[in-house]
C-alpha cells in the first residue's frame, strides 16, 4: 500500500489580502489571492492529492521561509530571494512561462507580447496569458508583471485593484 503525501498549509496575511500557502516537505506548491479554504483547498486538490495538515508557519520550514520572504517584500520592498523553495506544478509551456516571468525585475513589467517572445512562442501572447491565469504561485511568481501591450493592466486573479497595489508597491506604477 503505498502512503499518501503529506502536505502542509497555513494562513498568511498581507497588505493586500488574506493568503492561504501550501507546501510539501520541499518546496511551496501553491498560493491563493481572494479564495476561501474551500476554493483554495478544491483548486489544488489535484496536485496535493493527500493529507492536508493547517500548521502555524513557523512550524514548517518551507512555509518560514516563505513568509519571511513576503513579510520582506511588503514591509520592505525586498525582491524575492532566487533560490526560494518553490515547485509550481503546470504543463512545460506554463512552466516555461512562469520561469521567464521570474526573471522579470522587481518593479519592471513587460507585455504578455513580450513575455510571449521571451519564451520562444512570439505571436503566443493569448497562452502567455492563460498561463498567467493558471500561476499556482502568484505574487513570488510575479504574474501581476504582464501588462497588455496597450500598457493597461490586463487581467490579474486577485482582481485589478490588487494588481495596482503590487504594482504600486514595487513602484511601477
């Protein structure tokens, strides 16, 4: 009988709203930006297919790290570190995708164009976007980033008013 995963979540609050983390022994595997529990927990249900176990952050490393990380970036305006333990689960274009999206620079933005060129597909802008949409880690993968090439916010899972704040907090705007 082979044992199911055991996978660990928290509550986290920012700025800009009430977050739920999720994590694996290793790595963080999600995040959420307006959903309840419920939603969050139907969501991710695929990927982290075991025993969820609501744990206080700083009795998980992974989840620690992480939200020391975010508290860094909104109380201080500090970039996430590049060797977070983070591993989004998607298809090798959204992964690909989400990777160039990393490399976008703390208070930079770029077009879902643009970001379509970066991962090799140029003309892809609409599947750049939907992988944006499908980013199972947003904020620390920063998809809030990808404007429209008219230079207007686009979409944003958490909602446009959330996507102005970050942006503001990282002074793009």
């Amino acid at each position: 009988m082979t044992q199911k995963q055991v996978y660990f979540w928290t509550a986290y609050k920012s700025p800009v709203g009430n977050h739920y983390l999720l994590a694996n022994e290793g790595s963080l595997m999600a995040m959420s930006l307006n959903d309840s529990f419920d939603q969050f927990r139907e969501k991710y249900a695929e990927i982290a297919d075991g025993e969820w176990n609501e744990v206080e952050t700083h009795e998980n490393p992974v989840l620690s790290r992480i939200a020391n990380a975010l508290d860094a970036y909104f109380s201080m305006r500090k970039p996430f570190p590049q060797d977070l333990p983070i591993n989004p689960q998607g298809t090798p274009f959204q992964r690909k995708t989400w990777e160039n999206m990393s490399k976008i620079p703390f208070g930079g933005t770029i077009s879902y164009g643009g970001l379509a060129a970066k991962v090799g597909s140029p003309g892809a802008a609409r599947a750049v976007g939907s992988a944006c949409g499908a980013n199972p880690i947003p904020i620390i993968i920063p998809c809030h980033r990808v404007l429209a090439s008219s230079g207007g916010l686009g979409g944003f899972g958490g909602g446009l008013d959330m996507k102005r704040r970050l942006l503001e907090l990282e002074g793009a705007l």
